[in-house]
C-alpha cells in the first residue's frame, strides 16, 4: 500500500467507480431487452445513480484537496 496521503481518498473511491461499470451493465441490458421498464424501477436505479454520482464527486474533491496540499 502506497504511503502517499493521495493513495487512501483515491482507493476509497474503488467501489464507486466499479459500481459506475456495473450500473451501466444493467442499463445496457434493459434497454436490449423485449419487456417493458415500470417507471417506478427505473426511478430507483437513476436514485442510486444519482447519490453514486455524489459521493464520487466528494471523494473527487478530498483527493484532490489532499494532492494540492502535497505540492
């Protein structure tokens, strides 16, 4: 594990940016599919998009803040 302070707020993101991958997974295989989409489940997964989105930006931002305080 890398002793740069930038390391640990950029390795908590790991999850979030692999969830990004998944999430877009699901969507590819609802919009191929043949059956049609409740917008009550689609209102769900754009939810938790949308808060996955917030946290990689706050996470973003503290790498970020940590990076510019090493110069």
């Amino acid at each position: 594990m890398s002793q740069r302070p930038v390391f640990h707020p950029l390795a908590d993101m790991e999850d979030d940016i692999l969830a990004v991958g998944r999430w877009a997974g699901v969507l590819n295989h609802l919009g191929t599919g043949h059956s049609m989409i409740d917008p009550g489940e689609l209102w769900v997964i754009s939810h938790v998009l949308s808060e996955l989105g917030k946290r990689l930006k706050a996470d973003w931002n503290v790498a970020l803040d940590v990076a510019r305080a090493q110069r």
